[in-house]
C-alpha cells in the first residue's frame, strides 16, 4: 500500500479500534454490529437527511417527480441454489427495497463483479435469470458495468443492483411513521430463504424440499395500496429476519412492537429445519416476504388484498404497535409466557443474500 | 452447487463456448472481449433502447423530469494510491459518468463489499475521503448497503457506486452523435492514472512522482455547455483508454476518426514511464479526463472554456470527424506517417479501477 496524503479532517474512527481493529463476517449480518458500522460510520460522516431515515432505499423529488433510489450488493453462497440464483435474487431484491418505500420500480442498473474463471455458461444462466426477473418485475435493465478480478481475489460472482421507481402522490412509507394502534402484517410463511441456503450449505437432505422464497414484492405491494394509500411502513425481512426488521422499526419509530408466536406463519418443514440447526426463524433471512404497519382502520381491507394475490395468500396479521416498552419488541410466546425479542447479535448466517 | 431447476429459454451462450468456457481478465479489460461480452450476453439478452445506446449511463424521462442514471463498480488494486484512493475514485467515476451524459449529477448510492479482516482504520479512510469527494462534486451520498464477505472471498474492499442525475432541456450527448467535421478536444495530460497504479504495482521510482488524475468533472462540463449546448459526445477514457473510447464511438456513430499524435497532450515523465514499461499510453486508462466532439463552428469557444477551468488547462484539440474509414480510428504519427488505432484486445491493466 502506497502511503498517500490524504488530508484527513482530523475526525477519530467512530468504530473504537482497539475493540474492532478489523471488519469481521458480523459487521455485515445485518444485526447489531452491521448497525453500529453503518450509524455510527456511515450516517454520521455522510450526514444528509436521505441517510439518515434509515429506509430500504432514498426518496427525494428532481423537477417535480418523486423518486425512490436504492442499491444492494448480493453476494450470496452458493450462487445457485433451490429456488433460484443471485440473479434473479439481485433484480427480485431491489425491485423490492423499491417497492418498500411504496415506489413503482422502473428502472434498474446492474454491477458485475466476475471472479476469473466462472464459466460463461454458468454466467449466461444468470444473465437470461436476470431478464426473466426484470421481465416479471416489469422493471428495465438500463445500464451496466462488468469487472473481472483475478482468481481467488472474488468468489465466482457478485451482484450489484440499484434501482429508481417512482411514489406516486399521496403515499409516505417511511419506519418512523409507525404509530401506536397500527397492525403489523406479514405477506406469508417466514424464514424460507435462510433455511433454504442452510439445507444446501450444510448438505442437509429434507423430506420436502426447501426452496427460497425469492420474489418481486411490487405486485402485492400496489394492491395493497389500493386497499390503504397511507400504510405507515413496509419492509422486506431480509438478512436478520423479522427479529431484526421489527427492532428496526421500533427504534426509528421510538414506539413498543407486541407480536403474538402463534400467529406467525411458518411452514412446519422450516420450524423442524430451524430446530435440527439451532436457529430461531425469526432471526432467518426472508427474500420474497414483506411486513407492512397500517392504520388499524384499514388493517382488515388491506389484509383482505394480501390474502387475494398469489404472494400473499399466507398473509397473517402478527401484532401491533403498542405504548408499553418503546424500542423494544416484545412476543407473546405459544405457552402464554412474554419474551423480548432483540436484534440480532453477531452473524447467524453470513453471505445469505 | 445445487441442481435447481431454472427454466431456461432454450437460447445457446451467445459467447462460443468452445473458445471460452470461463471468464477472463480480459472479458473485464475495457477492450474487444469486453465489448464482445457486453454486447453478445448483456445487450442482446437485457434488450432494450437504453442498453443499446451503450452510453457510460442510460438516459430517460420520468413524469417530465429528464434523467440520467449510471452504476460502476471499482476494483482497483492497491486500493490506495499515489493521488487518492478507491473511495474518491469510486465517488468521482460515478460523477463523471453522468456528467458524460450531459448531466448535473445529484445522488449516488454506494454498495461496499469488505473483505473480513479489512483494517478498520483504512474503511474509516475510505470512507472519509468518499465524503470529500461527495462534497466537492456537489453530490449527495443518499443510500447505501454494506456486505462482509469471508476471508480470500473478496480483494479487501470493492466498492458500487450508482447514480442519478438532471439533464436540462436542449442537451443531447451520445456516442452515436459524432458528425463528420466534428472537432475532437481532450481536456487535459493522458494516461496519468494508469502509470500511477503501474508504478505503484510494479514498485518503480521515477524522478517526479506519478499521480492517479482522479477528479470530478461536472463542473468543467457545465462550462463547456455554457459555451455550447450542443457537444455531440462526451466520454471519459478510463478502461482502455482514449484509443478504445474513440474506437467505440467511431463505432457507435459509423464514422471515421482522424487524430494527430503530436497535439495529444502527454507529460514527458508519464511518457517516459510508458516507454519503461513497454505500454502505448493511448490504451493507458485516464480518470479525471474527458474527450469532447464539438461542432467545428463552436470549437473555440468550446476550448476557450475548456481552458479557464483549473480541470481543462491542459486542453488539446486532437483530431476531427472525417468522411473516411468509417469505423475506424486513424494517427498521424509524429514522423508524418499514419497508422490505424486499434481497441484494445486482451487486458493490459487489470483492475486499474
């Protein structure tokens, strides 16, 4: 490394180094410590109100049109896997961090970055997956970047999209708009994506087959604000799971989260697989899965527009926004006893998307 | 890997797979296999007419506000170097890939994927100078996403950067706008970048130190506009060189390029260095440089401003748009000859960013 001068602004490492003198696997598990990185490093250099909301993707208005901008880098191992690949995975995921901030996705555009020696018939699968997902999606491929980096310097492939979409009038999606008294919804059955790259991961054989749930959430998320233009929230589950997402939310929000185990929809092969693992599905990563907070007015409308589209039809309403506890998420467990449900720590399951 | 049952289209690798069966080096060096690559797998597969343009970003209207919209990933090794390092050039690429649009840029996403075990003191630097570099472009850093990849998984820190910008009425760049008669300008010394990053690899010293030019350059292109709204094309000759960029306009427009090699402006020192290491620096990647096709009756004026900006001091007029050898790049060496100027095949400079 070349010593360059670079003319620092005198501005000590908020990360303290003694503690964390190198990025670990933890600092990008969506948990607590990829938290800490991106707030107190991040936010807090780049300062801007867009940063600062905390939101799947940025929203701002250019010449009068309302715009969301969202990126996401995939890195997911291994690149093919039950239900789909990185490709598809890379258009699916920001399609939907689009679609969380209540935009139409447009427009996306694609980074490449190859490891030297992925066979081109390997990367022509993701490619035609790519448009399949874009053509599914109704979003368009707009632009790209190809790099190549020399062998063992990447592994096999990395995905980079970002996207732009459109909020149309009337709509304001943000986690600091939840509100005491909101439902919390969930579009269906959870932890299938995490569970799904476990079985293949750990060469795990299950009597059914676990398949990801990798999806685009525009569809569902336009029908339901058909139902209800002024859903407070909406987030996709992803790394960390809903644990996570709800923890999230209660903090920007600043208000208590009361969920109920037995209302939480998961299928009965996913809970065994999280037992025989260890894992808590709450804190397994979602793909194709998203939770919404709605003024509880129109919680039934809504749920009702959930359980019409095929993405939705094991919707469930799993809780509400509460006074009591603020910051934190609470669950009511299946034998009646009360558990805080807290972000997670560490890296349950690293490169999982 | 898993055998999971994608449902292909039934089309063969447009890439002969014969010839090559896996990804190289050179399919992400900026030259003909890269091009090959792009334009056989992405353009063909994704087709649509932003794709097509083959533009250093797609361009596009949404609810009346005209947009350009750009993503580049950079992998440079070492990731810091002599005049900067990955950060500002990931911040500064993306800015100039919209300004070569004709556009003000406004946002950027960034998406970091860190190798576990990347210093975090040397993650604070980058990040840092990412916001410098923010700050002086004029741009906002308004989203972003952090991935930790494992050990040997990754090169240290690569780093997406995608963004969004305005382009005002009356302004049409693309490379498909070259005209017969066109003035060629460049704005400033070639080939620094590159001979930073070689020297640095291959542990060389010369008398004067070799400098990366990294820059933004919306600013020296808003005054090139104040002086001519209608420049016909802008490009930044990074990968490949202003060779390869000349090629791919010449190509893109269908017309014939003729440049003399005694006004390319070139430092004796970067020449030099060239010489040493055995490279043409016409295929030697620039960063903080741009070249211009102007209207021959606005040419001066476009130069004139050129030279006012503290980015454009060096500005040279090297060439025009001719009748002959459509599609083809053609020299005038200094000895009075004249040769054909190939694009770049195969991969002089890995990952130069």
């Amino acid at each position: 490394m070349a010593d360059t001068p670079i003319d620092f602004t005198g501005l000590a490492c908020p990360i303290p180094i003694s503690e964390y003198p190198h990025v670990s696997l933890a600092h990008g598990g969506g948990g607590k410590l990829s938290q800490q990185l991106i707030q107190k490093m991040f936010v807090s250099q780049f300062a801007n109100e867009q940063l600062s909301a905390m939101h799947d993707g940025a929203m701002f208005t250019i010449d009068g049109a309302r715009l969301a901008f969202s990126t996401d880098s995939y890195v997911i191992n291994p690149i093919f896997f039950p239900g789909g690949n990185i490709g598809e995975l890379a258009v699916n995921g920001t399609v939907n961090d689009l679609a969380m901030c209540g935009a139409k996705p447009l427009y996306l555009a694609v980074g490449l970055i190859i490891e030297e020696g992925l066979s081109m018939d390997e990367l022509w699968k993701i490619v035609q997956s790519m448009q399949k997902a874009a053509q599914r999606a109704g979003v368009v491929l707009a632009t790209g970047d190809t790099k190549v980096v020399d062998r063992g310097k990447g592994d096999k492939i990395f995905i980079n999209t970002s996207g732009i979409g459109t909020i149309s009038e009337g709509i304001n999606i943000h986690p600091q708009r939840a509100r005491v008294g909101d439902k919390i919804l969930v579009s269906g059955k959870i932890a299938q994506h995490g569970i799904a790259i476990m079985s293949v991961r750990e060469g795990l054989e299950f009597e059914s087959e676990m398949k990801s749930d990798t999806a685009p959430l525009n569809e569902l998320v336009k029908a339901m604000l058909a139902a209800c233009k002024d859903i407070h929230v909406l987030r996709d589950p992803t790394r960390g799971g809903v644990a996570s997402t709800l923890n999230e939310i209660a903090e920007s929000a600043h208000v208590g989260i009361a969920i109920r185990e037995e209302t939480i929809p998961i299928e009965g092969a996913v809970r065994g697989a999280c037992e025989i693992l260890g894992l808590d599905p709450l804190y397994v990563a979602n793909e194709g899965k998203l939770i919404a907070f709605v003024p509880q007015a129109y919680s039934n409308q809504v749920f009702a527009a959930m359980k019409r589209h095929p993405l939705g039809i094991d919707a469930a309403i799993i809780g509400e926004v509460v006074t009591d506890h603020p910051g934190a998420v609470v669950m009511k467990t299946r034998i009646g006893g009360s558990r805080v449900v807290d972000m997670l720590s560490g890296e349950q399951l690293p490169r999982i998307c």
